[in-house]
C-alpha cells in the first residue's frame, strides 16, 4: 500500500519535469539542428520523424505501466463513452462548442482530401507558411508516409498525456483544484511542448485550449484524439518535391 502511495506522485513529478523542461529543451534542440542541417543541404527529415513517433510513446509507456500500481485506468484516461451530461456547462457553452468543434473537424477533413488532390490550392496554401514550418513538413513520398505515423501517434499519445493523464492526475493530487485551473495548467505543458515554434506557439497553444475544453465537455478522450490527427495529417501533402 505504501508503495502504491508514493509511487503514483514521484511518476508524476517525474513527468512533470520531462513535459515542462526536457520536452521543451529537447524539441527546440531538435528542430534548430535539423534547420542547420537543412541550411547545409543535408536532410535528416526522416531521423527527426522516427525520434518525434519514438519519444511521443515513451511518457505514454510511463502512464500505462501505473495502471497496475495506482487507481489509474483507460477508463480515468478518457478511454470511455461521450458523456455530454458529465459536465455542468450551460447549454448556451455546448452547443456552440460542439458546433465549433464538428466544423473544425470538417474543415480539416476537407482540407486533406483537397490538398491531397488539388495542386493549386497546395501551391496557394504553402505561399503563407512561415520558413520554420516549411522545414518540418515532409516533402518526399517517403517522408508524407513517415508523417502520416507521425500525425497518428501525436495525435494520440499528446491527448492521452497533455488530457487524459494530466486531468486525472491533478483531479487526484491535488482535489481542490478546479477543472478549468486544471485546464490551464495542462494547456500551460501543452504550449511548452511547441516553444520551438517560438512566437508561433500561440497557435498550438490556444487549440491546446480547445481540445482541453472538448474533452471537459465531451467526458471522452476518443474525438479528441480523432480530431488532433486530422489536424497534424492536413499538411502530408502541402508541399511538393521541386522537379
């Protein structure tokens, strides 16, 4: 019993530290080499795809492997049934968000099948994207296969990790906080986790604060997760290999 009491808040300090230093530090890292290697005409696109997909599952690993020393299980992870009435938000809160929510759903269903198949709307949409993004994007026919496991495994592994554990885990630890200050603070992890975009991690950041809200509303990790792969499998086919 001792063991079970302590073990489940040294894990979670430990997890902590890893999203709010070494993710961070680690990611800014990662990102100003591969620019530098990109500037040297070398492409290490691939290496940075299979560390990101390696190093996504690792935390979600550590969560896993306390479900049999802890109060911790898929069902406290988000993994149950959507559950509208779980929560006590207005009526006039819920609808707008699950409007907003299936909308953006679409819209980015829309937008994979379009850039998929549309070279002109690819063209026109990598005009306004900012150098930095464009040197994580995959290009190769290799590297969109690559980023489709990518997409999938960010997708799931940050929801489980930046929600479902992080919502259950300071449900646990600390009662008195309030859902919502548990939502900031889980947004707070989720917005360092992409400092390497620097000013731009605003964008992440507050749709870090929508999936967060969704998953208060929805009691369901499951569209969450449906909706952040969509999201990161947009960009597979935005830019093109030059002829």
């Amino acid at each position: 019993m001792n063991f079970e009491i302590g073990f489940f808040p040294v894990v979670f300090v430990v997890l902590i530290l890893y999203l709010a230093v070494v993710a961070p530090v680690a990611g800014y890292i990662e990102h100003k080499k591969l620019k530098q290697n990109l500037a040297d005409g070398l492409n290490k696109k691939l290496s940075v795809y299979r560390h990101t997909i390696l190093w996504s599952w690792i935390p979600v690993m550590v969560i896993i492997l306390l479900i049999p020393f802890s109060e911790l299980t898929l069902y406290g992870l988000g993994f149950r049934w959507i559950n509208l009435k779980a929560s006590s938000l207005s009526y006039w809160i819920v609808i707008p968000t699950i409007t907003l929510f299936f909308l953006y759903l679409l819209y980015n269903v829309y937008s994979i099948i379009l850039l998929k198949t549309n070279q002109k709307a690819r063209f026109e949409a990598s005009q306004n994207l900012p150098e930095y993004v464009k040197a994580l994007l995959p290009i190769t026919n290799q590297e969109k296969r690559t980023w489709v496991y990518v997409a999938f495994s960010a997708g799931i592994t940050e929801e489980i990790v930046y929600r479902g554990y992080l919502f259950f885990a300071l449900g646990v630890l600390f009662p008195s906080l309030s859902v919502f200050l548990i939502l900031l603070i889980s947004t707070f992890l989720f917005g360092l986790g992409h400092v390497y975009q620097g000013k731009e991690m605003v964008k992440p950041t507050v749709l870090g604060l929508f999936f967060g809200f969704s998953y208060i509303l929805f009691d369901s990790l499951i569209p969450i997760i449906i909706l952040h792969v969509a999201q990161d499998l947009v960009v597979t086919y935005l830019l093109e290999k030059e002829e």
